[in-house]
C-alpha cells in the first residue's frame, strides 16, 4: 500500500518522407525523438544517409528506446507515429513493441475533444495557449531537400532538429 509506482512517461515524435499521407509501405522513416518527462534528456536519432540499412539501424534504434518507457505520449500518433513505425519494423523484420507492452496516450484526441479551434494541429494548439513557433517549422522545400543525395544532409539536420522541437511541445501543450 505504501509503495508507489513510478511510470517512465516520454514524449514521442517521427518524421516521415510521406508526411502527411503517411504510407508505412513505400515511405521512410527520416528520424525520431523520445523526451523524457522526468529528467528532460532526449533520445533521438536519424538518418545520415539514404540507404535501407540505415532507415533499419534508426527504426531498431527507436524500439530500442521506446522500451525504456512505460508510457508514450504522442500528438496523433494514433493515426501516424504508431502505424508507420509499426509497418516499418514490420519491413525489417524488427520486434515493435506489442499489445500493452508499454502505454500510448494521443493527446491529438484529448485536445480535440476538449477544444475547438480552427485546425487540430499541435503548432495551433501550442499558439492557442501562447507558445511562439518553432524554430525548425517544416516547409515544402525542406521535404522536397531530403528527397535528393546532394541537399540530403542539410534537410535531415533541420527535419531532426525539428522532431526534437516537437517533442518539447508535445510536453508543453500537455502540461499546459
């Protein structure tokens, strides 16, 4: 009675080479972010070439990671972070954490259900509660950089550096 548990909970975030379409079966995974909720440390990783062993070493990367928590938390996740993660272990032949193995809360669903405001994106909802943008914001050009060898490795830093970012805010919104 005396004892408490103590969940790991962490913010969790992916960017894909099929955003917002989100195929698992053709698209890649560019990188990914998990934020502690506790400590504050990020564990993250991506891509630095454009190669199917390195997609591999980066998705094993984040189960690997992923299976440090008892508890993620996402911004729809529900309907792309887990489903495409999921399809790309799948292609590789990796062990994607299963069935209650550790929780997901989609906080996309809490705040829709909560809120209405012109778009359920989370950048909406971190400007609805007074967050100023985010630095790395994401735009056509950048996705378009990452598709080619010779501007590959510039875009990854930004789409990197941008998963980290939505990570902090993921938590942000969340405690707010």
């Amino acid at each position: 009675k005396e004892l408490t548990v103590q969940e790991i909970e962490g913010y969790w975030d992916i960017e894909t080479s099929q955003a917002g379409r989100g195929a698992g079966n053709f698209g890649i995974i560019y990188c990914w972010a998990i934020l502690d909720r506790g400590t504050g440390k990020v564990y993250s990783d991506h891509m630095r070439s454009r190669t199917r062993p390195e997609e591999k070493r980066i998705v094993t990367s984040m189960i690997k990671a992923m299976r440090l928590f008892d508890r993620l938390y996402t911004w729809y996740g529900t309907g792309h972070d887990v489903p495409i993660s999921r399809s790309r272990a799948e292609y590789y032949g990796l062990d994607f954490p299963g069935y209650q193995e550790l929780a997901h809360v989609d906080l996309y669903y809490s705040f829709r259900g909560k809120f209405k405001l012109h778009s359920n994106r989370q950048d909406a909802a971190a400007e609805f509660f007074g967050q100023p943008p985010q630095e790395h914001h994401l735009k056509p050009e950048i996705w378009t950089n990452a598709m080619f060898n010779d501007t590959f490795a510039q875009a990854i830093k930004h789409i990197d550096l941008h998963c980290k970012e939505d990570v902090s805010q993921t938590k942000w919104v969340h405690e707010r």
